[in-house]
C-alpha cells in the first residue's frame, strides 16, 4: 500500500512543477470515455496496443504478479481473447507495443522492462504474432534481452517505430529519465545494448508511436507530451484524471490517444491530439519520412526533449525525497 501511496504523492508534486511552465492545455472537452474494461482478470492494465488486424481491438496485460498473459480488448471492453506466452514467466511487464516480425507480419511486444529497485542487469522484450483470428491461445514467444549503458533502470515505456520497426524504451525517473533506442536488428541469442538518445520528463509511464510514425507520445501520470519523429517537442496538455494513469496508443487514424489506468473496470478515455500533432492529410499515412529519434538527429532530440532548468529539477527533487522519507518512517 505504502509504495503505492508514495509514487501517487510523488506524481503529484512532479505533475505539479510538469504543468506549470510549459502552458501545459487542459483535457476538458478533447477527452471522453470511450470504453470500459469490464474483465475480473484485468486489475492492473499496464499497458495498450492498437491492433493491426482488428480494427477497434487494443491489446493490454496485467502489471507484476499475473501470468504470462495478453488480453486482446473489443471496443465494449470485454475480452474477446486471451493468448498465453508458452514458457515465459511474467516478471515486471509495463508495456507492450505493435511492431512487425522477421517477416513483415503483424507483431506485438510486451516489455518486461519494469525495475523499481534498479537491479536487474538486464530486461526483456517478448515478441509475438498478432493473430488473423481472435481466440483462446498459447502462442510461441521470441525472448530479446536488452541492457542499458548507464546501469539498471526502471522503466515503463515501450515504443516501436513503424517505418524502421525499432524499439525504444523511456526510463521512469522522478528527476527526468531517458529515451534509450535499441539496435536496428534486435539479436535473441544475446543482450542487446541500449543507446541513451535524449532525455524525458519525469515519471513516464508509457509511450507510443503514431501509426503513421511522424510523431511519438510520451505520458506520465497527469500529461503527455507530442512530439516529431526527430525530437522536436510539439505540444503537451494533461490527461483526464485516472486512478494511475500508465497506458497510451494511438487510435488507427492518429488523431486521437487512447489512454488507460491500473485498477478494477477501469476505464480507457479518448483524446484529441493537439492540432500542431495531427496527420497533415487528418488521417494516418503509410510509414515513411523523416529519420526516427536517435538517428542523424540525436543531438538535437536532446536538446527538445530537456525539459526545465535547474531550479524546477530541484523542486522535483524536494518532492520526491519529503515522499521517500514519509514512506521509510511508516515502515
């Protein structure tokens, strides 16, 4: 209960430095429910992807202590279907993302990338085909192990670009994290190293791609963050209140977001992107065009994507050490 309480306090004093300086827009109208998950096994849905082959379909999982299970999600909110990972054991999964195979086929990954005490050496991306038939499955599961440069992170996101079907994972950090970019060609027969590309926010939860792969999300618990393929940041706005907001996709048509929450029947809101992160044509392309975040760019996605000075990393610093030692003299 207590590590519970202390990250929704934390989230709170960082969302509150988050708002303040970047004229961060309000949810109001731009957001609605747009569904509800009504399944008694969903209790802390940790992450959503939209489907490639279903349209209205998302895809989502149980956080820590479930089985090695992916619940595919009908526009009603009940499940339609449940597929099993043959011989994976779920350690810490966050996220999950659709992406492609060796074969171009539609995939989905589930990052088992979670890490609150910042110990594992390394962490795991499962690879799965997403099925042209929606039913009750145990379905083979590809293991790729990934390791960051800097030493273990905790982290939540997980983002795989459409045009290059690269992963990105985003660090949840109460300081500011980063956004690391795995190799183009991931390996199954050894850890994968991570580059560090740019920095984020603090307290990310989840990212994604648009489908289109123009622009990329990044979420935390109170706002999200629109930026270009190449790190430029395009706006940023708060999210509906949710009881602990970590999931974001994009709808097929990359206009809206659909955002999630843990917790029992929770419910999944829609919401307008801002018009500077709308597809140009208002629909969603076929991938193509510019360079994905840490290619010829790299440097320069640093720079969007730093978000305050010093004196508001301070603030969050404060914050976050009052909730720590609330939380230590409850022990």
């Amino acid at each position: 209960m207590w590590p519970r309480l202390a990250a929704a306090l934390a989230a709170c004093a960082a969302g509150l430095v988050l708002v303040a300086p970047s004229g961060t827009a309000a949810a109001g109208d731009r957001a609605a429910v747009a569904f509800t998950i009504r399944d008694p096994r969903i209790t802390e849905s940790s992450g959503l992807a939209a489907s490639q082959v279903h349209p209205g379909v998302l895809y989502t999982h149980n956080d820590s202590g479930d089985a090695a299970r992916v619940f595919a999600v009908g526009p009603d909110g009940r499940v339609l279907a449940t597929l099993r990972l043959a011989g994976v054991q779920a350690r810490d999964w966050e996220a999950i993302a659709a992406g492609r195979d060796e074969r171009g086929q539609p995939a989905l990954f589930v990052g088992d990338v979670g890490d609150n005490r910042g110990t594992w050496p390394s962490v795991a991306v499962y690879r799965i085909s997403e099925p042209a038939a929606l039913r009750n499955a145990t379905v083979p599961a590809r293991r790729y192990r990934l390791r960051y440069p800097d030493g273990p992170r905790n982290a939540e996101a997980l983002l795989v670009d459409p045009r290059s079907n690269r992963l990105y994972v985003a660090s949840k950090d109460p300081v500011g994290g980063g956004l690391y970019e795995a190799p183009a060609t991931l390996r199954s027969d050894q850890v994968n190293l991570l580059r560090r590309v740019a920095s984020v926010p603090s307290w990310i939860t989840d990212g994604a791609f648009s489908p289109d792969g123009r622009t990329f999300v990044l979420r935390g618990y109170l706002d999200a963050y629109v930026y270009t393929a190449s790190g430029t940041r395009l706006d940023s706005f708060s999210l509906p209140a949710q009881e602990q907001g970590e999931s974001v996709t994009y709808t097929r048509d990359g206009r809206d977001l659909l955002v999630g929450s843990e917790g029992a029947d929770s419910p999944v809101w829609r919401v307008r992107l801002p018009d500077a992160a709308l597809p140009p044509d208002g629909t969603a392309s076929r991938p193509g065009g510019p360079a994905s975040p840490g290619g010829a760019g790299a440097a320069g996605a640093v720079a969007a994507l730093r978000r305050a000075g010093p004196g508001v990393l301070l603030l969050v610093v404060l914050a976050a050490a009052l909730v720590a030692g609330l939380v230590l003299r409850r022990r």
